[in-house]
C-alpha cells in the first residue's frame, strides 16, 4: 500500500483572510464557519495564519510599565515600555495583520502524514497550512491526522 500523503487528508480550498481584514471580520468568519484558523493572503501569497488564540484577546495580558520609586524620584524600567506598546498593540489590534502569525510553518501537499505529524508534535501548532510549490491549497489539523490514523487502522 502506498504511503498517504497530506493531500489525501487535508481541508481543501481552505477559507482565507486578507491582512486588511478586521479582527472582528475574522473572528466571525471563523465562528460561522466552524473553523479555528484562517490562513492569511496577500497577493496570492501565504503571509501568515491567524488562529482563535490570536483573536482571544481575554489571554493578552497588559503589563503595565515598571517604575521604581528612588530618592523622590521615578525610574522607568528598561524595556518596559516597548514591551507594554507591543501587547497593547495586539490588545486593541484593528487588522488580522496585528496578530497574525507572520512566515507560518507549512507542509507540502506531497508530504508523508508523518512528517506532518512530526511537525505538528514538534513545533506544538494544531494546523499547517498545505501548499503545492507556493501555491496554498489546504490546510491540515492534527485532528485530520488522527482520523486518517483511525481509518488506516480499521
């Protein structure tokens, strides 16, 4: 029996979002769908994925800048504040580019499920988009590789 590749049990044709999208826009795109990441096009180009966790903003947790009281004074903590400006940034983000996944990790169409397995155990992601060349053409979940897992099985 030949060895399955990724193409045999990935999501084709998978929904796709501009970087110019609201937050909101995706967020009900993915509520709608039923669907808990959408690869990010830009040109025809696969520039980033934005997954549920990006868009729940209740797990951005603000820190606010440190300062240290000396002398009658006030110390601002180095790097605090570009800390602080960078998750308030994602906090009130208006467009998926704000907190999207730049450069995501992808897998070929041809590759071997467990290579995709590999990758998705190892680099600790649910989904990788699938392209043939550069060309997006699905996406796989780690749920897709256990229900072909099962299927091989039976």
């Amino acid at each position: 029996m030949a060895e399955q590749t990724v193409r045999q049990i990935m999501t084709a044709d998978p929904v796709t979002v501009t970087p110019e999208m609201s937050v909101t826009e995706a967020a009900r795109l993915m509520i709608d769908r039923g669907i808990g990441a959408l690869p990010v096009l830009e040109d025809d180009a696969l520039i980033g994925i934005v997954t549920e966790g990006d868009l729940i903003m209740q797990d951005v947790k603000l820190e606010f800048p440190t300062y240290l009281h000396l002398l009658d004074g006030y110390i601002l903590y180095p790097g605090a504040t570009a800390r602080f400006e960078s998750e308030l940034k994602k906090a009130v983000a208006a467009t998926v580019r704000d907190v999207m996944t730049e450069d995501p990790l992808t897998v070929q169409a041809d590759a071997s499920i467990e290579d995709a397995a590999t990758l998705l155990v190892d680099r600790d992601v649910s989904r990788l988009p699938v392209l043939d060349g550069e060309q997006l053409v699905g996406i796989v979940s780690k749920s897709d590789v256990v229900r072909s897992l099962i299927i091989e099985a039976e």
